[in-house]
C-alpha cells in the first residue's frame, strides 16, 4: 500500500507554485509644488548705464553713504567739483587721503586693496596693481566707448584698470614775481628765477617721473632718455633754481608767492589761474613736452564695493566725464568734449604743436632707474 501511494504521488502532476504577491505599489508621493523660479535678473554687465546706476545706487545705501579714495584731492583735476556732484546725486560723502602714485602702488600692495575703494595713480602703475590682482575685474558700462590703450585687463588676473583722462606737462607762472616769463625749458636755465622753481618728486608721483620725461623730449627729443632729462633739473638745482620739490601737490607756497614758477598739468595749472586769485600767465613750453593720462581703478576689496562701481560708473560713463571737462581736464571718452568757454581759455593750439603722448610700457620699464638717476643728479637724500 505504501508503494503504491509512492507510485500516485509521483505520477501527480506537479503543484502549480503560488506566485508571490506581487510587491504593493508605494503610495505616490503627493506632488511637489512646481518651485517659482526667481524673477529673472540680468548680470550687471548686461545692464545698460541707467541699470546699472539704479542697481548700485540702491545697493550703495547698505554701504555706510562714504567713499574711500586714495590720490583724489580736490585740487586735483576738478575732483572737488566731481565728488561734491556725486554726492549731491547719492549722498556719499568723499574720504580722501592725498597721495602720490608710487605711494598708493605701494600702499595698496601692503594694504591688499583693502583700505581703499578708488584711487588715481598713473595708468603705468594702475595696470601694475592690475597685474597683481588688486583691482577689481568689474568692467562699466562704456566699456567699448573708451580708446584702446587707455583701458586694460589683465590676462591673468583679470583685474581691470582704466584711464579717466589727459593732459599736457606745462608750468604756471606768477607774474608779479616773474618779470621774464620763460616759454621753454632752455630758458628756465637762467638766474633771475633763483628759488622760485616748484616741481613734484619723482619718486612719490607720476607727475615727477612725467617732469623728468619732458625736460628729457625737450633737450634730447626722446621722453624715456630719463637721463639727459634728469642731467637737466640737476642743472637747476646746482644752480639754485629751485625752491622746492613736493611729495604732493600743494598749491600754498605759489599762493603765498614763495615760489613763482610752478610745473604740473596744464589742468590743474589753467584751474588754478582761475581760482587762487594769483596773476599768472599758464606756459606750455615750446622745446616740447609730454602728455599723459591720469589713471583710475577700484580696489580689488574695496570696503564699499557697491559704491565703488556706482562711482566709476559716474565718473566714466555718466557727468563724471563733463565734469572733468568744465574743470579743464580732457576726457578721456573721444565723444565728450570740453565746453567752447572752456576751451577757450587753453593756450592756442599752436602751443600744443611738440607734445608727445606717452607709452605707458615705455614709461613702466624706466620708472624705477629714473628716479635713481634724477636723485644722483639732484642730490636728493
């Protein structure tokens, strides 16, 4: 019996597996809701001017209202008139410490770009703090409106530097102490004007090294033959010629009539005919001389970054670059012109017939050996 219960039980057909249930289907998940995207905002370089303005005008309120500039004075290239516009306009008030350009390059370079959002130093030395990454990479609105050469950025670092505007080396003359106006350099070499020569130092400021590069056009037709020019002021010097060399601008001694014969930018020297109420005659000296751009740039971490590209923004791309031309100073933007009052009281424009524009690389790679060679010439200490 039980081998045939064997037999049946393996003859059954095989037991059809149960299938497994099948695994329960998870609960959907209640649908997200569909995230908002933000309001689409453009990149600030995308924005137009009058974007951009409003945009860093009102992020510029967060800021403090002040403004930290190295090397702005107001009694330089009308940067009174400009700041007190800019702070009619937006209520920021200008924090400025008077400096040299080789002490802002230096300062800065210590300082990382910390301490300061703006600054004006020569455009060799701002596209050497370019360089070394100190500026910051922000490029205004009228970029492209700007001429070759006098704006930069650096391939490696980015950083961006710029040239607000120009002008022409020349001398002003106090005229009730200088009975023989001197209308070259040549003549300067002459007794009567025993210490009455004023001049900047070239190792703290551009405008020195760029005095030092005219003197030399003048006596050797070549601006970065800093040598003959250097050879030159040690001849002034030697004979007692001139009164004072300055680490900074300073318009007291001229006022004061310590000095008579004064050398600076044709800018700053037509301004200062008009205002410090000095008879004076402006020269632009007939053996030649040079022209030059003054630089401007924003700090790589500049306290008040907002306000400093709102700043830059009006300086370049807004009434900054009229400003300038109602004090003088020659935009540097080709399509903004002085106005026809002012213009009118340059010197003619046959003064203007030997000047030559300087090369900001020619002047970067002889700076440091001309100011060596100016001060063994002169006896500086």
């Amino acid at each position: 019996m039980i081998l045939v219960a064997l037999l049946l039980a393996a003859c059954a057909p095989a037991a059809t597996p149960t299938p497994a249930p099948a695994p329960a289907s998870p609960t959907p998940a209640p649908a997200s809701p569909t995230p908002v995207p933000p309001t689409p905002t453009k990149a600030l370089e995308q924005m137009s001017y009058e974007e951009r303005i409003a945009f860093l005008a009102e992020k510029a309120k967060a800021e403090g209202g002040v403004i930290n500039s190295y090397g702005m004075p107001e009694i330089w290239a009308n940067y009174g008139g400009i700041y007190a516009e800019f702070k009619k306009r937006f209520g920021i008030t200008q924090q400025d410490i008077d400096m040299g350009s080789s002490v802002v390059l230096a300062r800065m370079t210590e300082e990382n770009a910390s301490k300061n959002d703006v600054a004006d130093l020569k455009p060799a030395f701002a596209a050497e703090l370019a360089k070394r990454g100190l500026t910051a990479d922000y490029k205004v609105s009228c970029w492209d409106k700007l001429p070759e050469g006098q704006k930069g950025q650096d391939p490696n670092t980015k950083s961006v530097w710029y040239v607000g505007y120009k002008g022409t080396l020349g001398w002003i003359v106090n005229t009730n102490l200088v009975k023989k106006i001197p209308r070259s350099w040549k003549e300067l070499e002459n007794p009567e004007y025993k210490n009455m020569i004023a001049y900047l130092d070239p190792r703290a400021t551009g405008t020195g090294v760029n005095t030092v590069e005219a003197a030399a056009y003048a006596v050797s037709g070549d601006p970065y033959n800093y040598k003959a020019g250097a050879e030159f002021l040690g001849r002034l010097h030697k004979m007692g010629l001139v009164a004072t060399v300055d680490p900074k601008v300073t318009v007291d001694k001229f006022q004061r009539g310590e000095v008579g014969i004064l050398i600076n930018f044709d800018y700053n020297l037509l301004k200062w005919k008009e205002e410090l109420g000095v008879p004076s005659e402006v020269v632009i000296p007939a053996d030649g001389t040079i022209a030059s751009g003054g630089g401007v740039i924003i700090a790589k971490n500049a306290p008040h970054p907002y306000t400093a590209r709102l700043f830059m923004e009006f300086l370049l791309c807004g009434d900054g670059q009229k400003l300038y031309a109602q004090g003088f100073v020659t935009p540097i933007r080709p399509d903004v012109e002085l106005p026809p009052e002012v213009a009118a009281k340059f010197p003619p424009k046959e003064a203007y017939a030997k000047v030559v524009m300087i090369d900001y690389a020619k002047d970067a790679a002889i700076s440091e050996d001309l100011k060596k060679a100016w001060a063994e010439a002169t006896g500086a200490p």
